[in-house]
C-alpha cells in the first residue's frame, strides 16, 4: 500500500473494532486506502496511501486544539468513530456538536450535482451567479452583511428544513435599499418615443442626488429633451389627453398617439405645474441625445431563473429532469449615462426595475453588464422587473 502498487491499491487498512456491532460504522471501518493516480496538491506522489476522514479529522481536531466541532446531521451516525478514535489513541477530545443541513426550494447543494451543471457547460462556472455557491451569491449582488444576519438569524438546529431563497434576498434588498444609486434604464428593443411640443429646444442638465433619501451618494446628471424614450408596455397603457407623470421632471399630457404597424409614438405636451399626485401613471424616461456630445449608455441585463423548476426534489426524481430552460436570461437596455462610471461589483438601483449589480464595467464594446438581485419578492417592482418564470423570487 505505501508504494502504491497494483496489489496495494486492492488493500486497505482497517480498524479493528466490532463487526456484529449494533452501529455498522464500528464494524472495523476503512483508515488508509491507496490514492496512486492523483498527485496530493502539497506533496506531489511522495505519498501513496492516505487516511480516511474517519481517521484523519478526530486527529487533527484533536492536535489543532479545535474545541467543538459542528457538523450536519447526516454524520451523527459517524460520531461513535470519532470517539472511538480518540480513546484508542488516549488524545484529547473534542466535542460534536450535530446541526441540520439547510435546504433552498427550487435549488440543488450536492456538490455532486453541481459538478454536472459545470461538466454540462449549463453554467459558466462554480461561481456561476444562479449557483448556491458563496461566490455565485456574491456575484448576483448578495452582501456580507445579508448572509451573515441570516445565517444567525436560523441558529443551529438539528431538524430539517426546507427554506426559501427568497427570505435571503428580502433581507439583502433591506440592507441595499438606502445605500445604491438610483438610475434609469428602458428596454432598447422595444423603446417608444414621445415627443414633447414644448419641451427644452436645446438639451438641458441638472445635478441631481442619486438616492433623494441619501445624499452622501452624491449627485449624477440628468439631461432634459424635446423627445424621451418611454418603455413600450407604459406607453400602450397611455390613452390621448391623459395627465401622466414623467418621474423626477414633471407631468405631460398626452394629445396624439400614433401608430406605425406596431410600433407607437406619442406626442404631448409638458405641464410642470400639473400636481405629480393627481396622475395614475408614473414612468421611467431617458432623454434621446442622438445628435449631442452626450450619449445613453448599451447596458446587457442579466437574469437567471432557479436551478431547477420543482420546489423540492423527491429521492426517486432524477434532477436532469427538472432543469430550467434557461437557466440565464439576457436583455438589452438603455440607461442614463451615468451608469458608464459604474464600476464591477458596485450596486445600483434602476427605477421600476429593480437592483442590479455591475458584472463587467463600460468594456470595448461600450456596454456594461448588470445581473439583476433578486428582492425576494414573486412579483417585481413593476412589469418592468423581471423575465425570470412566473413565480419565482
């Protein structure tokens, strides 16, 4: 075994114990067995046989002075090994202390299984941001901050449980809400423009805070135009001489709608002493800046839907069968330009839409990706929030 030959590798070494003991794990369990084709990533082939975990971590526990050792529950049947170890080399022990392992609806945690997603190329990677991974959670704008108060706020309990991600990110969305910028972004493919008869003849600006609840953001700039991009599912809300409020500029009133095949545009006229309590409807706009030194900013939105599309798995469902499809959801958007000075791991905040977190800064092909942060709610902010399946958080 310690040279690792091909006999060797057909041994193992074995504690002897009790084989008609009540606890089969005390029945003489496996210690040492060969690893010969994979090289140990600190000491390369000098070694050819190893300890099992059985062996190994009441050992180290032991000589490391770790005083309590917390693991899921699904080992306790193991601890009468641990022990054993301990008094068959009379070191010093040290305490378990079993705890649940805890579960998310409509996700896997096998590692195992995992794997699969990576090996399949369904994922880009373990930390993936649909992953349960720490840095896919991470990735899709989870703080520290939220994964540690929930984690303390479950403690350590020995009964199993069935938790929804959702909980995660409403406690995530609380800690966001009063520290991310707010900035505005419109669907670029479905984008439809108002014209305002009365509206600046020349592009205007003003500095305006970022989050009006929160001025140690600071400021960014807004542009004002004679035309304003409206999102497509506002606009064939809108009806001719309805008062809507156009957010953070003012009222408009509507008084043509014209149509083009499908596609709309609209024409109106501001009225900025209109009372923005009055209007029903209140939309996100982007100033149209074709022709000017200043320009909207290509933004790539990112969702996901969750790893697989049932709640809970049952132990005969074969989980291949369950996968969503897709599991990544992309859209191209506008936003103000603003949002080219965002930076990779920053969070931001667009209006009716929801929280989003910079994936990748203004790259070479002038875009910015922004993956969306679940707020755990199944309905968003607006029609506006999200593509992910009807229902999910």
């Amino acid at each position: 075994m310690k040279k690792g030959t091909p006999r060797g590798q057909e041994c193992v070494m074995r504690a002897k114990i009790d084989m008609k003991n009540f606890n089969k794990v005390l029945r003489d369990p496996t210690f040492y067995r060969v690893v010969a084709d994979h090289p140990h990533l600190r000491t390369g082939n000098k070694y050819k046989a190893y300890p099992t975990y059985d062996f190994a971590c009441p050992i180290v526990d032991s000589i490391e002075g770790v005083t309590h050792a917390l693991r899921s529950s699904e080992y306790h049947d193991r601890n009468a090994l641990y022990d054993w170890v301990f008094d068959a080399l009379k070191i010093r022990k040290v305490v378990i202390q079993d705890f649940s392992r805890l579960n998310f609806s409509y996700t896997l945690l096998s590692k195992r299984k995992l794997q699969w997603f990576v090996d399949q190329k369904k994922v880009t990677g373990w930390d993936d941001p649909s992953f349960p991974t720490i840095q896919g959670l991470f990735r899709r704008g989870l703080t520290l901050e939220a994964l540690r108060e929930f984690i303390l706020a479950q403690g350590s309990s020995k009964n199993i449980n069935l938790m929804d991600m959702a909980k995660l990110w409403a406690l995530n969305k609380k800690i966001l809400d009063p520290i991310v910028p707010r900035h505005t972004a419109i669907d670029a493919d479905s984008k439809i423009t108002l014209t305002l008869t009365n509206g600046p003849t020349s592009v205007e600006k003003k500095e305006t805070p970022k989050h009006k609840k929160n001025p140690s953001l600071g400021n960014k700039t807004v542009f004002y135009t004679s035309q304003v991009y409206l999102e497509e599912v506002d606009a064939q809300a809108i009806k001719v001489n309805e008062e809507v409020t156009l957010m953070d500029w003012g009222n408009v009133i509507v008084r043509e709608i014209q149509k083009n095949g499908e596609k709309l545009s609209l024409k109106g006229e501001l009225n900025l002493q209109g009372n923005v309590k009055d209007t029903e409807k209140k939309v996100t706009w982007l100033p149209v800046l074709e022709g000017t030194d200043e320009k909207l900013i290509s933004v790539l939105l990112v969702d996901y839907n969750p790893l697989i599309s049932k709640e809970k798995l049952s132990e005969t469902d074969d989980f291949q069968e369950f996968v969503s499809n897709p599991i990544k959801i992309e859209s191209l958007g506008l936003a103000d330009p603003n949002v080219k000075l965002l930076k990779k791991g920053e969070s931001i905040q667009f209006e009716r839409r929801g929280y989003y977190i910079c994936d990748e800064a203004l790259n070479a092909n002038n875009q910015v990706v922004l993956i969306n942060i679940p707020d755990g709610k199944a309905t968003g902010m607006s029609v506006l929030s999200s593509k992910r399946a009807p229902g999910q958080k």
